[in-house]
C-alpha cells in the first residue's frame, strides 16, 4: 500500500471518527442539556476542555480500529512472535515500504501516550499509561489472531509500546512546560528522552548502511534456522580453497535518468511520456504514452525495462510461432535495440522468445548479464519486451569464503527461507556454482548456489560468498 493511500485510508476513518462525534455530540446535548440539566435540575458541568479532549480520543480511537483491523481482510492468518524479524527484514530489503511501516506502527500509538496523561490522574504515571498501550496492542493482535485479519507479530505490540512511550514523553513535557508553576527542566529533558533514543537509534542503522562498502542481498537471511531435527544428506565434500573475484556494479538511476529513457523507448513508437500518469515507487517507476497505447516499467538499478503494447488487447491478435532468430533481431534493429551476438536465442513457448547473456565480457572492464524476452504478434508487432540485460562495470576485487564455509552456513541455518514455511525436514545439498546477485546499492555481488532438493522439492539456495 502507497503512503498516498495509507494518508486516504487514515482520512476516511478520521472523517468517519468526526461523524461519530457528531452523533454523539447531539445525543450527550439531548441526554446531558435537556434531560440531565433542564428537566432533572442537574448541576454537574463537564469542562470545554474535556468535551475537545474526549471528542479527539473517539477520533483517534476509530482511526486505530480502522488502521489496525477494518481495513484488513480476512480469511488470512500468520504468526511472527521472532522479536525484531521486521527489522531484520527491513535492514535486508533496504525498502522503503518496510522502513515505513515500522516508523507508522510506532506513530500509530504516539496519540494514545500523549493523549492519556492529559485527562490526569493516574495517566499522569509513565507505569500506566505504557501499561495501558502494551494491553492495548496486545488486545489488537490477539483480534487480529481471532478474526483471521494477517500477521500477528511480536514486533507490533514492540513499536506500540514505543510509540505510547514517545507520546507520554511529550505529553508530560509539554505539561511541565507550560502547565505546571515551578517548572523542573529535568521532567522536561527526560520527556524527550523516548524520542531522541528512537531517532537516534534509526540514524545509527541509517549511517551504518552508508558506511559499508557494498548493500544488502536477497539471500541474506533474516532469522537462524533451526537445523537440529532437520535430515541432511547428499554431498558432504568442498573445496576447501578462498579465491579472490571481481565485484561489479551497474547504474543506479534516479527520477530524470528513468524519464530520459522512457523518452526514449517512447520516441521510437512516435509517441511520448504521459508525465501526468507518472506512478513511482521504491525500486521501479512506471510511465504511460502520450497516446495511452504503451507502457514502461523502469527499474532505477540497472534501467532494465518491461514494454507493454496494448494494442495486442484492443486488436485481439494472435501470437506469432516459430519465428527465426533473424526475424526477431531485425524487428529489434528497427527499434534500436542492440542484442549481443553471443547472446543465446529460444522460442520458450506461446509465442515467446528470449536471448540470454552470461558473463559476457566485453572491452574493457564491462560485462553483460540477464535475458532480454519478447512476445511477438502479427506480423511484425513486439507485444510485450522485458529487457533485464544489464551493463555491469568491475569496481574491485574482493576475497570470498571457500565452498566449505558456505556449507557450513548452510548447516547452521543461516540461509534464506521463508518465515512463513514450516521448518524443512530434508535438506539434500547435490552441487554448488558461484553466481552473482545484484545488491541494494547497485554492487554485483558474488553468492555461493546451492542446487538443493528440500522436503523433496528441488530448490537453490543462496549464500553470501564474500568474506
């Protein structure tokens, strides 16, 4: 979900909150006015303040109801109690997406801490109020768990808390400052404490990612496999040796260099960019035609590429079989789209053809990796292009872990594999290759493949090989 949602969806229940207000609103005028002071002689008065301050609560509360339980579906149950797992994942991934759903968590319940101490009483006690959004967070996740409406997670409840520390820190700040006669700088200071540690603590992550020298890859695990029940078997015999390889990195693109290209990719079908349907997100932005019939997936790492043509919908055509490798570079060549000669050309199938390139080395210290895929329609009509060819240029060399160190990581569990698989029962280790893996800052970097037969299901698993 795009923060642009995230903001409608957030809207909507804050709307709908204010409506209740309303409602609520008369009723406590009919009850409290009418009934309670006119008709029945009452004397009690509820303060202005308080009425603001519990019209924003209700508000506050639909919002979180709705965040954290309405707008999920359901039928979809997942259990993640690993403490920190959304972090690790987060660091992993380097998206943005998951960065921002932790920091939304944590500021979901920032209201609920600073809100509570401002009716008084007990709230004002740091014990309480955490207390009340721990339960809190723990009632909606055990909701959720119930109602089958996704991942019920350790880390929520976590960045719930948090987020009910921060709030409470500001609010007791805030009254120290400016409702209390004998301020005591002390109370104020340590009401910022919660905030500061946080921002400091995602500035030290932040910083430490810059300072490495390469980014993260896929197949790093986020979590340790439990390895001790499962049944290992297969080859147990690796070479033993450390090698030195080449490290490459491609083109990390930004917003003007992805449009440049679209222009471009545009241009050659005589038509150009819609920029008003421009849809970017983390890794990929997509771009719209002028004329509305193609469009063009632009990853920012690499500036590899998938074209659509929809007029293959609106014409209903055919896919063309068996077309000749000369057939399809010419059609290429019309659109300037150079494929190496050494490339390796099949028809996979439906009308789908691919070249591939492995390693290729051209002058210099480049090299060319991936496929570059096509449906053709028609006679001559190139339906749908993936270009993931991509240019890479040697930066350095590094040391890598022998074939043997890579297993043993393998033993231990430090392999990527999905959280939300059981733990495996067989794991069949038959061969190992060296490959390289493209990382979060744009490094090719070098990874141990693992041909592996797991639960009987043949699979690659990816280790790191850098030391």
């Amino acid at each position: 979900m795009s923060l642009s949602n995230i903001i409608d969806m957030g809207s909507g229940y804050l709307m709908l909150g204010i409506a209740g207000v309303i409602v609520l609103g008369i009723l406590f005028w009919i009850g409290n006015g009418l009934i309670y002071q006119k008709l029945l002689g009452g004397e009690k008065r509820l303060k202005g303040t308080q009425i603001l301050l519990g019209a924003v609560c209700f508000c506050y509360l639909i919002v979180v109801v709705g965040a954290t339980l309405l707008s999920r579906g359901d039928g979809y149950r997942e259990v993640c109690l690993s403490p920190f797992y959304s972090y690790r994942e987060a660091w992993r991934s380097q998206s943005a997406i998951e960065w921002r759903n932790l920091i939304l968590n944590i500021c979901l319940f920032m209201p609920w801490g600073f809100l509570l101490p401002l009716w008084g009483g007990r709230f004002r006690r740091l014990f309480w109020t955490a207390g009340s959004g721990l339960l809190a967070s723990v009632l909606i996740e055990g909701i959720q768990f119930v109602c089958k409406r996704g991942v019920v997670e350790f880390d929520d409840v976590f960045n719930n808390t948090l987020g009910t520390l921060i709030g409470y820190g500001l609010a007791i700040a805030l009254l120290e400052l400016f409702f209390t006669k004998e301020r005591h700088i002390s109370r104020i200071l340590l009401g910022f404490v919660p905030l500061l540690l946080t921002l400091g603590a995602f500035g030290i992550i932040r910083q430490v990612y810059i300072m490495q020298p390469y980014g993260n890859l896929a197949c790093e695990p986020s979590y340790r496999i439990n390895m001790r029940k499962v049944d290992v078997s297969g080859r147990t015999e690796w070479e033993q040796e450390q090698s030195t390889v080449e490290v490459y990195e491609t083109t990390v693109a930004g917003e003007e260099e992805t449009l440049d290209l679209a222009r471009e990719i545009f241009a050659k079908f005589g038509t150009g960019v819609d920029e008003g349907r421009t849809d970017a997100y983390d890794e990929t932005v997509l771009y719209y035609s002028e004329d509305s019939n193609y469009s063009v997936w632009i990853e920012y790492k690499g500036l590899s590429y998938d074209l659509t043509d929809y007029s293959i919908f609106d014409e209903d055509m055919e896919r063309v079989l068996h077309a000749s490798e000369r057939e399809i570079r010419s059609l290429l060549e019309k659109l300037e789209i150079s494929v190496p000669k050494e490339a390796v050309f099949e028809e996979t199938g439906e009308g789908q053809y691919r070249f591939s390139v492995s390693k290729l080395h051209e002058s210099g210290d480049e090299m060319l990796d991936g496929a570059l895929t096509l449906q053709l329609y028609g006679k001559d009509t190139i339906g749908q292009l993936s270009n993931r060819i991509v240019r890479y240029t040697v930066c350095g060399k590094e040391e890598t872990i022998s074939e043997e160190e890579a297993y043993q990581k393998l033993l231990g569990g430090k392999f990527r594999y999905s959280y939300q698989q059981e733990t495996p029962k067989t794991l069949e280790a038959k061969s190992v290759s060296l490959a390289y893996q493209l990382d979060t800052k744009g490094f090719y970097q070098p990874v141990y493949e693992f041909d592996c037969r797991i639960d009987g299901e043949e699979t690659v698993i990816s280790v790191p090989a850098l030391k």
